[in-house]
C-alpha cells in the first residue's frame, strides 16, 4: 500500500498484517482523489473507521490543511499513528480512538464543519453505514458545500436521502462501490 500522489507520492504505508480490515484499495483510492480533484487542498478531511489512515494520509499528501483519523480499535489506531509517523506528519493531523459516532460527537461538540467525512466500516456491518449517515444528518459538520463518502460493496442499498443529506453520485469499481452524498438545497 502507497501513497498515490501528492507531496508523498509513493511513499509506502505500513499494512495491516495480522490485523483483520479491508484497507481500500489503491486504485479505488486513486479513483476517488481523482473525482475529488483540487477541492482537497485546504479542506477539513475526517476519515471514519480509518483503519490504517490510508484515506486521510491521501488527504493530507495531496493538499488537505487538516485530516481528523477517528478509529475505535487500539491496534488500527496505532497503526494509523504509525503510518503518520513514517512520513514524518505531525501537523495538521489528529487521530481520535474512538466508535465512528462518538468520534464525530466530540468534533460537533468543536463545531466543526468538514469539507469531506469519508467512512468505510467492514463490509459486514452495515447498520453502521445507516448510524453514522443519521447522525451526520442530523448534526452540523457537513460544510455547506461539504461531501461525505460512503465505500461500501456495491450489493449493499443505502438510502438515496435523508432529512438533510442525499445521495449526489455513486461510482463503482469492481464489488465497491464510493457513494457521494451532499447537502440537498433547501426547497
């Protein structure tokens, strides 16, 4: 696993080894900061059940003023702060070892507002897609313009809307699919 692009382009991060998780892979990663585009630099990138930080690291590298890691396993959340340290990243970054909710409720609690939340909890677990979508609905950290990225098997049926968040775009590649979600514009 590596860096795609930015300032640590091919830089190589730590894997999982014995851990289990599904890391996304480089080529979906690469699809999704190519959808992303140039509205990475500058933004706020939270990255949720984030594994071995490989999302928000790609943030970072390619521009991100701050990416916030919210993992709820100890060993994840290691190797995430691994992987930071490897590069040699120490500003700009924050990893909280935490349940993906309760990791957003303490960013509510800053009033916060995230250009881009990215979750990709196991495949198997798919009533915390539903939970963690809710509670973003519900709360203020989406930015106006803000996006929140869903990577799920592309079997999985998230809703297409919610009170606040709707679902804007979906991408699939091979059995993931990366579902975009936006604020709807007020009616």
């Amino acid at each position: 696993m590596r860096v795609i692009a930015g300032k640590y382009r091919s830089r190589i991060l730590k894997s999982p080894g014995k851990l289990r998780m599904r890391p996304t892979s480089d080529r979906l990663r690469e699809t999704l900061f190519n959808v992303l585009g140039a509205s990475v630099e500058d933004s706020l990138f939270v990255d949720l059940f984030a594994g071995t930080g490989a999302i928000g690291i790609e943030a970072i590298s390619r521009g991100a003023r701050e990416a916030i890691f919210v993992e709820s396993h100890a060993a994840n959340a290691r190797l995430v702060r691994q992987n930071l340290d490897s590069l040699g990243i120490r500003a700009g970054v924050e990893v909280i070892e935490a349940d993906a909710v309760r990791g957003l409720e303490k960013l509510a609690a800053r009033h916060l507002a995230a250009d881009f939340v990215f979750l990709d909890p196991p495949y198997e677990k798919e009533e915390d897609y539903v939970r963690v979508l809710e509670f973003l609905d519900a709360s203020h950290l989406v930015a106006p313009r803000g996006i929140v990225i869903v990577e799920h098997r592309d079997s999985t049926d998230l809703p297409e809307r919610f009170e606040r968040l709707e679902c804007s775009r979906v991408l699939e590649q091979g059995d993931s699919s990366l579902s975009f979600y936006r604020l709807a514009a007020a009616a």
